[in-house]
C-alpha cells in the first residue's frame, strides 16, 4: 500500500540516569518518544514514566528541548503517565518515595527526539477501539451510606464468590473507625457496599507501519490511576501497568509502543488482592480522607496482578486492531491552545493560614468525641478539614501570585488529527465524565481524549462531583462551572477543525 509524505518515528530511552534518588528500581522507568510530521514541521510525544510535572516545570522543560531540537515548544507534548512508583513534586510533598532530582532530563528527551526524527519513515496508520466494560477497572467514588456520604478508595476492595463487583463495605467501616478516633477496623460490614458506577472501558490503540507492513511504533490509550505497585511493602520506583503493556505489544507487533493515560481522575484498575492495614501507618485527624497504609499480604500476588491487568490492556488492543485496515497517513496535524482554569477564590495564601483554620476546626471534632454524637454529623466538618489538607495545602504548591491574582491559571490543550482521528490532549486528572460527554458530543468522530499532558494542577472535577463530595471534589483547586467551561472550548475546537476538514478538497 502506498504511504504518504507523512513521516513516523519513534524512541525509547530508560529515564534511569536522569533519576538522583535513594530509592532503588524494580524496573527501569521509560521514557517514550514518538515525532509525526515532516522536516520543518514536527510534532513530538513524549511519554514520561512519572508521577506528574508541575504546569511550570513541564513549561521550562518544553522550551528547554525546543532550544535542542529547533521544534516550537507548543509542539512537543509532554505527557505522564501517573505511575505512583515514580518521584514525587517536592512541592506537594513525599509520602512514599525518597525525595528525587532530574539530571539531564531535556537532554535525554532532545536525543529521544533527534533519534525518532533520523528513524522517520512514511506510515500508514491503524486504528483500533476495544472494549473491556467493567472487567479492568473500577469506578472508585460511590455513597458510603448515609453516615460518610460520597466517598473514595483507592484500594481494598473485597469480592464475593461468582462476582465482580468490588464491595467497599470493609474500606467504610475503616474509614468510619478513624473518623470516631479507633484503630482502624478493616473488617466487612453485614450488607456489601457496591462501587460499581460506569467507568471509561475503551482501550484504543494506534498501529504506524512503513510501506512494508512492519511496524514503526503504536499507541494504547487506556484510563485507570497506575498505582498498583505503590502499595507494594518494598518502596521501589515501578513504571506500573503501562509497561507490561507496552512489552505485550511490542512483543505481538514489533516496533516501540507508547502508553497515554485517558481521563483517570475518578478510575482505578480492578485488582484481585488481600491487603491488610497497617495501623501505626495510618493517617490520624485531621485527616479524615482514604487511609493510603494498606499493604498486600504478598507482594508477589500484587505484582502478578499489575502484570496481568497490563497485558490485558494489551490483549483487549490488540482485539480492537482486529480487521482494522491500515491507511496512508496523509492528514497529520497540530493544534495548540491555551485556556485558563477558573481557580476557587476560597483557596487560602499561606500555610500558616491553612494551619490556623484547622487548629481553629480541631476543638469542634474534639467536643465530637467526647458526646458521642452520630457520625453523620461529622460529616461537614470532615468535609471542611479534608478541603484544606488536599485542596488548601496543594494549592501552595501549585498557583504561582500571578495565578492568583488573575483568578485563573493557564491550561494547555493540544489537538493532533491523524487523518480522521482526533486526539485531544489535556492536562491534570480529568473526569472519566469529561470523555463520556465529549465523545456523546462528538459521536460522528473517531476520538481519543488524554490527560496528563502539558503538566497537572491535580483534579479537574465534575460540577456534579462537587455537589457529591468527597476526595476528588475537595481536593481540586478550580472554582465550580470549569469542567462544563473546558468542555465547551475543546468541543468548539474540534467544530471547528471538523469544518476545516470537511471543506478541504
């Protein structure tokens, strides 16, 4: 089949020498190149075994490899793929992982390009959508009753014999044992407790070949929080699912494969695990949120299910691949925008602020535990506390003054249409809400959404999520009506460019 003057190229580097750290490495942490385009008109992806970039740092790396490689900055895409076993921001702080600088990261990442750039060829292009409905991930916000309300887990979800639904009944009553001042009792209650919302089940993939038929590099997009490997006893740096991913591909296709994280904010993978908790690790008020201090009882099995969900991934796009024709890749372009993110006007300046409202908060769920009165009405004061531990306290780290003084902070969005696709690019952790709404808007259009690209401020919530409560709701920095706001700008842009298309001859 004919090609077209369309060039591929693809890389891939281990981001290890970049990585100063005293954590040590289960496996290597990858960094994934891919350029399409043609000389003098480039668009890079780069795919980045981390946690997150600040919006910021991911700004001055871009213009740093832009300075390398004479590509605008706009133009390269930097993406995370959000493993939990990478380094984490200083300014967020470090839970998990000792604390980690960058070396040579723009140099490392101008190579990758250079590289893919002289490995360039003329591609065709496939394209795959596989379905894998609730089988792979779970939906992790849900109403914990009427004492806790909407609440997260990030893991420790319990299954019963012949079926799937994850129940949070154990993980409810933990939660409502630290929030009375117990230790933590992880135990099932009488009548389960289901999590079993709609999730983002598409795994969508894209295959370039050369005019030959092998393949010059893919791509799998898939939405779930790589996290697994976090809860691991043994703290070590672990690219999580994506890898496992990525090598099944290679494996069956040849080539390099990227993995691109889809909406994530509210989605976890559906992992088959005993964990137990560990109560001297467990977060005190006024932390009223998730306890994060659960371990596998073997950490063996935890690896094996993070290796088994990844190659599952794997599998479901390679089905999605199945018949899909391969077609010249003669349409390749690249949009970038700029939108600002309406920021709440309630975030406080200081941390001394933050301080003083929580010692301010404290002799209320003191008088709580004294009287004994019910849970549900903690529930408020919870809310409160845990708005300004997330929310309050991430937002120091994250907006710079100008950030706030103006009220809203930049967002870069990005559009690269590969003949009729459209992937849209986004940063920080968007609503698996976001693409099903996108997509229902767009239904005549074959589209792949991604987060996590151009930095993170975090949680993009729904406004529905707001009302709800809950982690994801109080841990945002953006005021009520972003969401709906971001969808309309991207919706207004793929209008647009749709048109553009359709009046080309």
């Amino acid at each position: 089949m004919k090609t077209s003057t369309t060039l591929v190229g693809f890389s891939k580097r281990s981001l290890r020498p970049c990585i100063e750290s005293r954590t040590g490495f289960r496996r290597d942490l990858e960094a994934v190149c891919a350029v399409i385009g043609s000389p003098g008109n480039w668009t890079a992806v780069v795919a980045l075994d981390l946690l997150q970039m600040m919006p910021l740092e991911c700004l001055k790396c871009q213009k740093e490899i832009s300075a390398r490689v004479a590509i605008p900055h706009e133009h390269i895409l930097i993406h995370t793929t959000h493993t939990h076993s990478s380094p984490w921001d200083a300014a967020l702080g470090n839970t998990q992982y000792d604390a980690s600088r960058y070396v040579g990261l723009a140099d490392r990442i101008g190579g990758m390009i250079r590289e893919a750039i002289s490995n360039a060829k003329p591609a065709c292009i496939r394209y795959g959508n596989g379905d894998v409905g609730q089988s792979l991930s779970v939906y992790r916000r849900g109403d914990a009753g009427p004492d806790l309300g909407f609440q997260t887990f990030w893991f420790g979800y319990q299954y019963h014999a012949g079926d799937d639904r994850p129940d949070a009944s154990a993980l409810v009553n933990e939660m409502k044992s630290r929030w009375r001042g117990h230790a933590p009792e992880y135990v099932p209650g009488g009548q389960p407790v289901w999590f079993d919302r709609p999730v983002d089940p598409k795994v969508q993939s894209l295959v370039f070949g050369d005019a030959n038929g092998r393949t010059i590099g893919s791509i799998v997009r898939f939405s779930a929080h790589p996290h697994l490997t976090s809860a691991c006893s043994e703290k070590l740096f672990d690219p999580d699912f994506p890898a496992w991913t990525r090598d099944a591909i290679e494996e069956r296709l040849g080539g390099v494969c990227m993995f691109l994280l889809g909406p994530c904010c509210n989605i976890v993978p559906k992992e088959f695990v005993e964990y137990r908790v560990v109560p001297e690790k467990s977060p005190r008020p006024p932390y009223f949120g998730p306890n994060w201090a659960f371990v596998p009882v073997d950490d063996s099995k935890l690896l094996a299910e993070t290796k088994r969900i990844g190659r599952d991934v794997a599998q479901a796009a390679l089905k999605g691949l199945d018949g899909a024709p391969a077609m010249p890749l003669r349409r390749a372009s690249h949009n970038a925008y700029i939108t600002g993110v309406p920021l709440d006007p309630a975030l406080p300046r200081t941390i001394v602020e933050v301080e003083r409202a929580i010692a301010f908060l404290m002799p209320e769920y003191e008088s709580f535990l004294r009287s004994g009165r019910p849970l549900i009405e903690m529930r408020l004061l919870a809310n409160r506390l845990n708005w300004l531990e997330w929310a309050g306290k991430k937002s120091l780290g994250l907006l710079t003054d100008e950030d706030r003084e103006t009220g809203s902070t930049p967002m870069p969005v990005s559009i690269l249409q590969l003949n009729d696709l459209a992937v849209v690019f986004m940063h920080s952790e968007i609503a698996t809400e976001t693409d099903a709404a996108l997509h229902r808007g767009h239904s005549g259009m074959n589209l792949l959404t991604v987060s996590m690209t151009g930095g993170s401020i975090e949680y993009l919530s729904t406004d529905a999520m707001l009302d709800e409560g809950g982690y994801e709701s109080l841990s945002t920095v953006t005021a009520r009506g972003t969401e709906p706001a971001l969808r309309a700008f991207i919706s207004e842009k793929l209008d647009a460019l749709g048109a553009a298309r359709a009046s080309c001859p």
